[in-house]
C-alpha cells in the first residue's frame, strides 16, 4: 500500500517539476519575443519620423512621391521580414514550451 502511495507522490513530484520548467521557459521565451517586438517598433518609430522630416523639405511632387515609394517598400520588407522572425520565434517558443512533457506520451503508452 505504501509503495504505490510513493510512486504516486513520486510522479507528482515529478510533474511539479516538469511544469515548473515549463513556467520558466514560457516566461524567457515570452519576454525574448516582447524585446524582439519593442525593438521593432522603437527603430520603425525613428525611420518614420526620420522619412518624415526628409519629407518636409522637399521641393517637388515627384521627388516627394519617389521618397513615400521606397519608403513604403523599405517598410514593407522590413514588416515581413520581422513577421518572419515572430513566426521563428513563436515556433521555438512553442517548442520549447512543452519540451518537458515529451515524456507524458510515452508514459501513457505503456
């Protein structure tokens, strides 16, 4: 009777211990992608208001259209580019987010 009351306080440890680490994981991997979002938006932000203020001191139409053109092909790159490496990032988040219950399955098998 002891025994399988040890196994289970065993296995509960055991589980405690799995979603613990899988707290800490979902925590860095959180907090890497909420860095990797402010970044983005504070240099977006400068280059906005940079293209902005160069915008101003044009002095023709055309010019100004050419300036707007690049510029929303550059953000336009820039913006893929940056949902690309989110779409990386939240893989591996999720990846590593349920990495320490690999072993449930198995587990559960036998």
């Amino acid at each position: 009777m002891f025994s399988g009351m040890e196994d289970f306080q065993k296995s509960n440890k055991e589980n405690m211990d799995k979603a613990m680490a899988s707290v800490g994981v979902a925590s860095k991997g959180l907090q890497t992608i909420a860095v990797e979002t402010a970044d983005f938006s504070k240099k977006n932000f400068e280059e906005s208001a940079a293209h902005f203020e160069k915008l101003l001191g044009v002095k023709t139409l055309d010019s100004a259209v050419e300036m707007q053109s690049a510029f929303a092909k550059d953000s336009y790159e820039a913006a893929v580019g940056q949902a690309t490496k989110l779409s990386e990032l939240y893989v591996d988040f999720a990846k590593d987010l349920f990495k320490p219950f690999e072993g449930f399955v198995a587990a559960a098998k036998k």
